[in-house]
C-alpha cells in the first residue's frame, strides 16, 4: 500500500521555494545595478545607496514585522511581500533615484520577512527529530537564490537588456509565488488559536518595542546581536562591492 508523503514535505517544499525567490530578489540590485547606472549616468558607488535602501527595508520588517506575521500568517506575509518586491522592479524604468531607491526599499521586504515567516511556519508542521534538517534546508535557498541571481542576470542583460532582465525576474518571482497563493489557507491555519483582536496602534507599536526591550535587557543576547551585525554587514557590502568591481573594473 502507497505510504502518504509526510505531512512537513508540503511546508518545507513551499518555504525553501518561497526562501528561494526572496534572496533572488535581494540578488538583482548588485547584479543588474551596473548595467542600469551605466544607462542613468550614475556613478557605480551608487548602486552601494541602492542595496542600502534594500538592507534598510528587510530590517524595518523585522523589527516592525513580527505582529503583522502572526496576524496575517508566515506563508501569506511572506507572499506577498515577494509580489510587492516583484512589482516594484518596474520602478527602476523610471529613471530617478529617489523612485529607484523607493523600490529597493520595497523590495528589501521579501527577505527580511523570509526568515522570521518561514521559521513560523516551519516551527509548527516540523517533527522534533527533523527540524534541524528542516531548518536547513529552508536556508539553503538563500544560496541557491544568489546563484540563480548571479548566473542568470548576467545572461539575459547579455542577450537583450537590462529592462529585459528586470521583466524576466518579476514573471520568475510572480508565477511560483501565485501559484502557492491558496497554500497558505492550510499552512497558515492555527485552530487552537482565539480569533485576532482588530488593529490596534498602540498595540502594534508595543509589539515593534518588545524585540528591542528584549536585546537590552539581556547582556548575553546583545552580544550575540551585535557579533551578527557585524557578520551581516559585511557580507551585504562584499556581495554589492564584488559584484560591481567584476563589472566596473574587470569588464566581466
């Protein structure tokens, strides 16, 4: 008798996918940024303002964005930031910079939702015994992401253009993330939980405090903030820089 897939296979197979796409995202400014500055006249230094804009967007979420996830749900939020990221791409036609860096903010809120969303998720369908797996291969995507990002772009701008390569990532992020659209009635689904109070500012602003109350109140999880700060920073800059020196001075 055929066994029944196992009831984590869904979750995991649709967060990796959805982790996948946000770190793609995340991906096409420093990758496609070249090749739109050169068009605008900008100076390549720019594109640095740009994956800052981005970086600046994931944070906001998620300092602000743990009540809206619980709210709406870790599969649901992380789609549709993924949709906005998507749309947003079709601000960077419109040659101003104060529009572009709009954008990059945007777009900076499918990854800093990615994984706060899909941990929630992946925390409730994971068995005990497999989360630790579980869990990784829900971060793998973020590599795989990056490598879709710098393979692929760099192709396409190649063939046609720019604006070419922006169209081909909006419809590659648009039509996995539509079509998972109706799973997050089921992996979204709490039962046991009471109905959500209606909005309440005073209580979201409370929420948004609660990450940072938390941090100073507790020596030895600031430290562990501030050593992944220090991480994170650098990496965010030595992707932007490496991808941009490839282009600007070796003419790859």
């Amino acid at each position: 008798m055929k066994q029944p897939p196992p009831s984590w296979l869904v979750p995991v197979v649709t967060i990796f996918t959805l982790q996948t796409l946000a770190s793609f995202m995340s991906r096409v400014i420093p990758v496609a940024g070249p090749a739109m500055a050169g068009e605008y006249g900008w100076d390549s230094s720019t594109i640095g303002y740009l994956n800052a804009s981005n970086s600046l967007g994931g944070a906001l979420i998620l300092v602000v964005g743990a009540p809206i996830i619980r709210r709406v749900g870790g599969t649901r939020s992380l789609q549709a930031t993924l949709v906005a990221g998507a749309i947003s791409l079709l601000m960077f036609f419109y040659p101003s910079l104060a529009v572009v860096l709009l954008a990059c903010f945007i777009m900076g809120s499918s990854p800093g939702a990615a994984n706060p969303a899909g941990s929630e998720v992946l925390q409730r369908f994971s068995p005990p015994g497999k989360r630790n797996l579980l869990f990784s291969i829900k971060q793998a995507g973020v590599p795989l992401g990056g490598m879709i990002a710098g393979l692929l772009l760099p192709f396409i701008i190649t063939l046609s253009n720019w604006r070419f390569a922006l169209i081909a990532c909006m419809v590659l992020v648009l039509i996995p993330t539509l079509f998972s659209w109706r799973l997050s009635e089921h992996l979204d689904r709490r039962p046991q939980e009471p109905a959500l109070s209606r909005f309440s500012l005073r209580e979201s602003l409370k929420h948004c405090r609660e990450p940072l109350v938390s941090i100073t109140h507790n020596r030895s999880l600031l430290r562990i903030s501030i050593v992944g700060a220090l991480f994170a920073i650098p990496q965010s800059c030595w992707f932007t820089f490496t991808a941009v020196y490839l282009v600007d001075r070796l003419d790859y």
